[in-house]
C-alpha cells in the first residue's frame, strides 16, 4: 500500500521491484496506489500500470488530504490478511518486505521497518527522535519509538478503526489501539533519489500536535497539575505576604517577584485556555461530519 504524492519520476521503477519480490514469495498480492491530489502526472502513471497489470489498483483523492488519510483509504481497500506500508519515494527497499512479512505470527501482528542509518538531514532527524519520544510519554504509545512509514501488519486490525472520523488521523496510533504485539526489524535506507521530502519540520511539528491533542487526554492531565502547582505556589505568596503584613515591614517589597508570578500564571492560564480551546475545537470539527476523505476515481473506473 502505497500513498503517492508528485512521484510520477519513481512509480513505475516502484512497482516493478514490488513485482519481482513478491513473485519470490510466491503469494497473492496487490499494489494499492493512493494519489494524495498530486499536482503533476502521478495519477496517469498509476493508470498505466493498473492497466498493464490488473493487481495494480489506484485510487485518486479529490484533494490533497495527507499522508495518514491515503494510508487509512488504502487499508480500508487492501483484500488479503497482511498489508504493508511503504513510501513512493524508493528510499526503503521493497527487497526488505519479506523481511518484515516473516515476522508476523500469533504473537506478533505489527512490524515496522526501522533504518539502520540516518534518515534524514540531521536536524529532520533530531527533531524526529525528540517527537517520537515525546509522542510515546504524551500519548502513551510505547511503540511511537520505533514507528515507521514502514509497516507490516495483520490487516484484520483495521476492524477496530471503523469508528474513526477524525480528520487529523495517525495511522500508528489507531495501530497502537489495536495491538501492542509488535517487533522491529532493521532495514537499509536508501538516499532519496528524486526529489526532496514533502515532510519539513513545520509539517512533522505539526503531525505531532495533531496526534498529542487528537489522540490523548493527557495534555489536560498535565495542565490540571500544573494549575494544582502554581496554586499552591500562590497560596504559599500570600501567606507570605500576609505574614510580613502583620509581622514585618510594610513597604511593597517583592514587587518585581510578584509581577513575574502573576504574569507567570496569567500566561499558563492562556496556556490552558488555548489547550482546551483546541479539544473543543475538534469536538466541533467531528460534530459537522466532516469527511477525512473524498475518493475522486479510481482504476477499477476505467473499465
């Protein structure tokens, strides 16, 4: 399953290394294509090579909707027990999914792919780890380590997702909720040849906040405690205050220490303000229906 962006240069080198392998498997197969509203030619390259090769099926979004979208629409599609996961850009080898298909068994219904060198730049890559990691505590997904545009995974754990309507979807996190049986394999990466990656801090930032307040309430735990913390550190300033009052000088001494606190707390009130502000936010966006997707055509279409 693969969600396609602007990558026309790498589609047709993509899917035939994909039909090598799996004729090696010697197993049914499909390549599913999900145009995310590419702007160039994507979507004719993928009618070609589902019209040249029935197992090819391609799908074509009404806009662009993300990457997590275009996995969720492929999923939902896929027919046979396992699916797998991988980017247009040909920086993970397709030689490397049997690799991750031998994995899965009773015990293990989850596979990612994990590089074994750098992804990235090296800021990409800092700003990677230190979201995974914040991802794992602020969601609780221990997974979220090891996570990867790189899966493999019993495709029958798309059952428990049929609830989904949120627009701001994480295709790792409804897989969390599904199982917590899951392993890791290390895979070669190979530098992007085409092109540059449309994930830029901005957007990868971005993914994490959606994912933080979208699939957790954690945030409104750590802004109760915090409210409880500064509470009590107001409490303890008036008390002081009240006992230099009564027992000590009465001039206005500490101004600038209280002016800090009291716009210290004025900001966290913002702060938390803003939090719960989104949480509604996205109550309101769900209570219009709003679709996570539109499939515009697809090759089954074309006759």
């Amino acid at each position: 399953m693969v969600p396609v962006y602007n990558s026309e240069s790498t589609l047709n080198n993509l899917v035939e290394t994909v039909k090598v392998e799996m004729s090696l498997l010697e197993v049914d197969w499909e390549v599913i294509l999900v145009d995310d509203g590419s702007i160039d030619s994507s979507w004719r390259r993928i009618c070609a090579l589902a019209e040249a090769d029935t197992r090819v099926i391609g799908i074509r979004f009404a806009q662009n909707y993300g990457q997590h979208p275009a996995l969720l629409a492929g999923i939902r599609l896929a027919k046979y027990a396992i699916t797998v996961t991988i980017d247009d850009d040909l920086q993970h080898r397709p030689s490397s999914i049997r690799n991750l298909i031998a994995k899965i068994d009773t015990n293990v219904s989850l596979v990612y792919g994990v590089s074994i060198d750098e992804e990235h730049n090296a800021a990409r890559n800092v700003s990677s780890r230190v979201s995974k990691w914040f991802l794992s505590r602020a969601v609780g997904m221990k997974q979220a380590a090891n996570a990867s545009a790189f899966r493999a995974f019993n495709t029958n754990l798309r059952e428990s997702w049929n609830g989904v309507t949120d627009t701001r979807i994480s295709i790792d996190v409804l897989l969390s909720w599904s199982t917590k049986d899951y392993q890791i394999v290390n895979v070669p990466m190979d530098k992007r040849a085409v092109g540059k990656s449309n994930y830029t801090f901005n957007k990868l930032l971005k993914h994490l906040f959606n994912m933080v307040l979208g699939f957790s309430t954690r945030p409104l735990t750590i802004i109760t405690i915090a409210g409880c913390v500064l509470g009590l550190v107001g409490f303890l300033v008036l008390c002081w205050v009240l006992f230099m009052h009564f027992f000590g000088s009465s001039s206005v001494a500490g101004f600038t220490f209280l002016a800090s606190l009291i716009s210290l707390m004025g900001g966290m009130q913002l702060v938390c303000m803003g939090i719960i502000g989104q949480y509604l936010g996205r109550i309101y966006d769900r209570s219009m229906g709003k679709p996570i997707y539109q499939i515009k055509s697809s090759t089954s279409d074309l006759g």
